[in-house]
C-alpha cells in the first residue's frame, strides 16, 4: 500500500526484497515512485488495476521502469516515465535479462498493463534480452499478453514497442497487445 495504512509493505521493492520464490505479491491502488528490480520468481499482482495502480519513475535518475531477471509473473500495473537522458539502455518500461553468471532459463509472464510515457537509447517500452557476459547464458522464453503499450520512444533506434534479442528469446509468446 503506498500510504502504508493496509498491508506490511509501502514499497514495491521492500515487498520483493522480503519475498522468496513462489511468493504472491499483492500490490494496493496508488502511484509507486520507485524502480522495481524482480529477482525472484514470484506473482507480482495488482489489486485494481493498471488505471490506478502506477509505478511512475519520472522524477529519478535514468532507468528502465522494471528490471526483471526471473520467471515472474507482472500483472496489471502502469509502467511509465522512464528516461534515457544521460545513460543508453534498453527497455524503457520492461527490461528482461538474466543473471550473466549463471547459464539459466527464465519464463516471465508479463499480462494485462499499460507500458506508456518511457523513453530509453533502444526500445522504449520492453526489451527482450538476455545476458550473455560473465561465465553464463540466460535464455528466456517470454509470454507478453493483452498489454496497452504507447506513446514510448527511443533515441537510436527506432523501437517504441517490444524488441527482441532473437539469439537469446527462445519460443517466446507476443499475442493480444495493443500498441
């Protein structure tokens, strides 16, 4: 709950920071000013919906929205005001990659949000990756589902919408998206 009136946690991050694999994170309406890094693979849901359950990073440092390097499941949320004004990265809303140390495989599900008002150096809403530096590979196999995605933008490229990595995004599943 962003006030803090109703449940254990005010923040997002402080929620995924005290969960394990396996948890179910429900989030409370409100506006989030915070990045979210998901590590775990948990279900990260919102009580209401993207209309009223915001993670805005418009007054931070430059970013993506959400770095996501587990097989989550991120459900009903507004991703927006990502920036790329000093750093390039990619994925503005959404940037999925793994852990570079490990060879691993992950199956995120990203389902029913709005991703809009991100800009990043490439691809400005989700970016499809996968690390392929240190002593591992991560693969992912990635189901983006009935997501509003818009009004995102890029400096280099000319990715707005969802870019894939196609060497490291096996059978990955795009379908029922508005962009």
């Amino acid at each position: 709950d962003d006030n803090g009136s109703v449940a254990d946690f005010s923040s997002i991050q402080d929620a995924l920071e005290a969960s394990v694999d396996g948890d179910r994170i429900y989030v409370c309406p409100g506006t989030y000013e915070e990045k979210l890094n998901v590590t775990k693979d948990v279900e990260l849901i919102s009580l209401a919906g993207p209309r009223t359950t915001i993670v805005d990073v418009t007054d931070l440092s430059d970013g993506s929205v959400m770095n996501l390097s587990s097989s989550a499941l991120i459900e009903g949320f507004t991703l927006m005001g990502a920036s790329a004004d000093s750093i390039c990265f990619y994925g503005g809303g959404i940037k999925i990659s793994g852990n570079p140390s490990v060879t691993s495989h992950i199956y995120p599900i990203i389902r029913n949000n709005i991703i809009r008002d991100n800009f990043a150096c490439k691809v400005g809403s989700i970016y499809i990756g996968g690390a392929a530096t240190g002593s591992g590979e991560t693969y992912n196999t990635v189901t983006i589902q009935n997501n509003l995605i818009y009004d995102n933008g890029t400096g280099t490229s000319n990715t707005g919408g969802i870019g894939v990595n196609c060497s490291r995004s096996v059978d990955s599943v795009i379908e029922n998206n508005v962009f």
